[in-house]
C-alpha cells in the first residue's frame, strides 16, 4: 500500500488554514467592504496558517 500524498497534520493544517481564509473573507464582505478587499483578507489569513515552521 502506498504511503498518503500529505501526512495527516500536513492536512489538517491545510484544511484548517482553509476554514479561517473563507471565515475572514466572508466576514469582512458583510462588514461591507468590497469583493477585492475580502479577497485579500481571506487569502492573508490562509496563508498566516500556512508559514515556515508549521509543518
């Protein structure tokens, strides 16, 4: 049996990081601010999960 692509901290860490980008872009679109600024919040946050050292 071959070994899975990503260990199963790797994935939760991705997953994890997934949740919080959606949950910041989505929040700051109802907070009123435009479609590009939410964009950019919720991609900043995903990619703070995602930063040297955490995996």
């Amino acid at each position: 049996m071959d070994e899975p692509l990503l260990s199963l901290r790797t994935t939760l860490v991705f997953l994890l990081a997934l949740l919080a980008g959606t949950t910041a872009g989505t929040l700051t679109a109802l907070a009123g601010e435009g479609t590009p600024h939410s964009l950019l919040a919720g991609l900043a946050d995903a990619d703070a999960g995602e930063g040297p050292g955490n995996g």
